[in-house]
C-alpha cells in the first residue's frame, strides 16, 4: 500500500481508506451527540437541514449517525429514549431529552457562584464556564457577564474550590486529614498545624464552606474551608465510633454560630422587641424564646460564638437590644468601649 493509498486523521496517524470510512462514522455520532447536548432538547429539536451543516456531511451521514447514537444512548429496548426523533414542518428533526439543568436553575447557580465570596475570581470563571457548558454554550457571553449593579468581593487565596474538592475525596473515603488553618494573632495570619483530625460534613453557609470535625471528647465544631491551608488525606481512616453528624447537630452548625468561630461559644439571653422576631429567626433558625405580651418583647436563648461578629450583629440594632446576662452584658460593654477608644 502507497501513502496515497492512505488517509491521515487529525492525530496524525495514517489510515487506509476502509479505516478511514469507519473513523469519520465515529467521529460524526460523537460530533452529533455534542452538537445535539448543547443546542437541542424537547422544544427545540433540531432539523435534518441544520445538522448537515453543523456536521459537514451528506443527508445520509446524518442519518447513519443519528441511529447509532440512538442505538447507544436508547439501548435495544427504547423504554427509556434519551435520543428522540420527531417531525419538525415537513422535516425530520432530532432533540437530546437529557438537560440536567433548566435556564432558571442554571441562572440561579452562576448568580450562587458569583455572590459566594469564598471563591476566587479566577475560581468564579471557571465554575461559570463549566455551569454555562451544561445549559447552553450559545448564552456563554451573556451569562458570563456580572450582573449589572451588583459588587462582589472575592477570595484572595487558593480558595473553597480546591480544598473542597481535597476533602471531598477524604469524606467519601472516610480518611483523616491533617491541614493548616490561618487564624489572625498579634496582627498577622498564623498558619496552625491540625494533625490527624477526623472531617465528618461540608456545609455551604451564608457564603462560605465548613468542614465539620468531632473533637476528642465528642464535640462537633466547624472551620471555614477556605481558611484551611496544605490539606493532607492521610491514609488512617475516620474511626467507627467517630460518628457523623446528626440532623440536629448539622442544623445547629447552619444556625448563627457559624458567623465567625474564632470566639468562645457562649450560651446567651437577650431581648428585641417583637418587629425583630422574624430577623432573628432568619438569623439562628429555631431558637428558644419566650415572648413577654407587657412588654412587647421577646427573650432568646441561644449559643453562640462571641465574636466581633456577634457583637457587630448586636451593635446594629442600637439600643433596642438588651443582653440579659451580667457576665456577658459586660463583654459587650467592653467591645463597645474599644470602639469608642479609637475615637478619642
């Protein structure tokens, strides 16, 4: 056989004609698959006509390719058809019914990844591209746009994404890790070693990842993942008796604790007027209160981290709030007179 004899593919690699044949056949049905997966579905089949062009071949070509593709994606039955042809006018058409996303929930999910502030900027592009691919390639440039007139601040360092998807693999193996995790000390980020701890849930909360871990004495607590620094899987697994979470351990991790866990968890007692009952519902989930009908207030009970975050949530309703516990009263009042120091 003479190379002119011979066909070369792409790859480079040389081809008789017969083999040739076959290799154009193969590449046509995959060629339509992706053709039909971006801009097909139910209510927008797509024609004979359109498919000749899109492909760059001959009306029976298109044909050939359409039955082995429904051949493999329908199975010798057809009880469940991925790949579906009907009639479009006076022409066949064919459609994908497999979209695993509506427009509205791919939009949901772009606006979700712009606005969480734990992704990078570099990481929010490449999650949206991926989003955007599954729905449709056709809207990419008006997708990908940001939404006008909002602001979203990013993530500096590596980030959710990457740590994410470390201990993903660690969960499903059920593998300890070890890691670093930043906390702020005498006015710079310490990277503290953690060995050997036991990650037991991921938790997507008011615009940031958690991992949840159980301490040594039984205990859930949470770390921001994107704070988290050098994940290691190592290669002792979770013990048995390390329990996963519970659904009432899990919904008390989403409550308002998460706001900022670098304080001591601290059981409270405060009181707001009852026009702030749903806020502060919005804010801890199911919390115990008591309302006082003379008054017109409600008192609360809740754990929470004394942070600077809770303080700050505390500040913003002025003097309509009453901490009710002496001991915590007077942090509060000391948080607030550091502030007013700085003005002196």
């Amino acid at each position: 056989m003479t190379k002119a004899d011979t066909q070369s593919t792409n790859s480079g690699i040389e081809l008789d004609p017969a083999e040739k044949a076959n290799y154009l056949e193969r590449s046509r049905v995959l060629l339509l698959y992706r053709y039909l997966k971006v801009h097909s579905d139910v209510e927008h089949p797509v024609t004979t006509q359109e498919l000749i062009a899109a492909l760059n071949c001959q009306r029976r070509a298109v044909y050939a390719a359409a039955d082995a593709l429904a051949f493999v994606l329908n199975g010798a039955d057809g009880e469940r058809r991925v790949m579906n042809k009907c009639r479009l006018g006076k022409m066949s058409a064919y459609y994908i019914d497999e979209r695993p996303l509506t427009r509205a929930q791919t939009r949901f999910l772009i606006d979700a990844v712009k606005a969480a502030p734990c992704f990078t900027k570099e990481q929010t592009s490449r999650t949206v591209n991926a989003i955007v691919s599954v729905y449709d390639e056709k809207l990419h440039d008006f997708w990908s746009k940001e939404v006008p007139g909002l602001s979203y601040n990013k993530s500096t360092g590596n980030g959710a994404l990457d740590n994410v998807e470390v201990l993903d693999r660690a969960l499903a193996e059920r593998r300890q890790i070890s890691y670093g995790y930043f906390t702020y000390s005498d006015g710079v980020y310490v990277a503290r070693p953690c060995k050997n701890r036991n990650p037991l849930e991921l938790i997507f909360n008011n615009g940031y990842y958690y991992l949840c871990l159980r301490n040594s004495v039984g205990q859930i607590y949470s770390v921001r993942v994107d704070k988290m620094t050098d994940i290691v899987i190592e290669k002792k697994r979770v013990p048995i008796s390390v329990a996963p979470p519970s659904a009432e351990e899990v919904k008390q991790l989403m409550r308002f604790s998460m706001w900022g866990g670098n304080g001591a968890l601290d059981k409270i007692r405060f009181s707001l007027p009852q026009v702030y009952h749903p806020e502060v519902v919005e804010k801890f989930g199911e919390i115990n209160c008591v309302l006082n009908a003379a008054t017109g207030e409600y008192t609360y009970t809740a754990e929470v981290y004394l942070s600077d975050v809770f303080w700050g949530w505390c500040a913003g309703y002025g003097n309509h709030i009453k901490i009710l516990d002496k001991s915590t009263r007077q942090k509060y009042l000391d948080w607030l007179q550091k502030i007013m120091d700085c003005y002196k």
